[in-house]
C-alpha cells in the first residue's frame, strides 16, 4: 500500500512556475512570522516591478527597508538560537542588499532609471524560490521545533 502522505493527490499545491509574481500559500514554510515577511516581500517587489521614473526612487527605498528588516530578523533569530547554517544563509543576504545598494547608487548619480528597477526585480523574484526552498525553510523548521517541539504544520489553499 502507497504512504498516504506521499501520495501525488495530497501534496501540497506549488506555484506552477517558481518565477510567478504572486504570493501564494503554495510558498507557506510554516513559521507564520516568516510567512508575512515574505508575502510581504512579493509586494514591494512587485512595486520594483511597476515603478516608472516618478516612482522609481520610493521604490528602490521601500524594498531597501523591508530587506533590511525582514534579512535583519532572520539573522536575529538565527543568532539566537545557533542556528547551524547562518553563515551561509546570511551570506545570501548579503548579496542581496549589496546590490540593492549598487542600483541605488546608479539611480541617484542618474546612470540607470525604472529599467535597472525591473531588471533587479525580475531577478529577486527568480532567486526567492530556491532561497525560501532551502535557506529559509530549514529555519523555519529550525524556529518551529524551538518554539513548539516539532515540525512545522502548513495549511494550504488549493490553488488547482
């Protein structure tokens, strides 16, 4: 007899492309902290997305910020609580908010202008998914068995 949690009918809905611009709870880790954070960032990233010359800069300014805060709470929470793997993931982090940086710059000298904004976002929202699969979801697992002794539980929409 087949393992009913590994059956195809019951596993849990994914986005159909990985690149796809919307939140879905298909990408729910199970630590609801870090479960808006990242709904949260598909927002501000969407705003990159859309901006034009006029909105380009708020833009760029509002993603800045919810990096900064939403890399600098996992970090917290990682140092916290030894969380093995930090140095990686935080080197993850790092390379994001450097090139953050680097198109502010450009932005504000005014060497590049919304293209560079959609350019960078079209890569953010590529680079998520394999950074939530495997950085992020570790410790959500890792946060999860700290705070309530054991694995996460992720209640899911079907999205089918």
């Amino acid at each position: 007899m087949a393992d009913p949690f590994t059956a195809p009918d019951l596993a849990a809905p994914r986005p159909a492309d990985d690149a796809s611009l919307l939140w879905s709870d298909a990408r729910k880790l199970g630590y609801a902290p870090l479960d808006a954070t990242h709904e949260e960032f598909f927002t501000v990233v969407l705003h990159l997305l859309a901006c034009d010359a006029a909105t380009a800069a708020p833009a760029l300014a509002a993603f800045e910020a919810h990096a900064v805060a939403h890399f600098g709470q996992e970090e917290a929470w990682m140092r916290d609580t030894a969380f093995p793997a930090a140095g990686c993931h935080a080197d993850e982090h790092a390379a994001v908010l450097a090139s953050v940086r680097e198109v502010r710059a450009l932005l504000a000298s005014g060497q590049a202008g919304p293209p560079l904004l959609h350019h960078l976002a079209e890569h953010l929202l590529a680079w998520f998914p394999g950074h939530a699969d495997h950085m992020d979801s570790a410790l959500a697992g890792w946060m999860v068995r700290r705070n309530h002794g054991g694995a996460p539980v992720v209640l899911k929409r079907r999205t089918r």
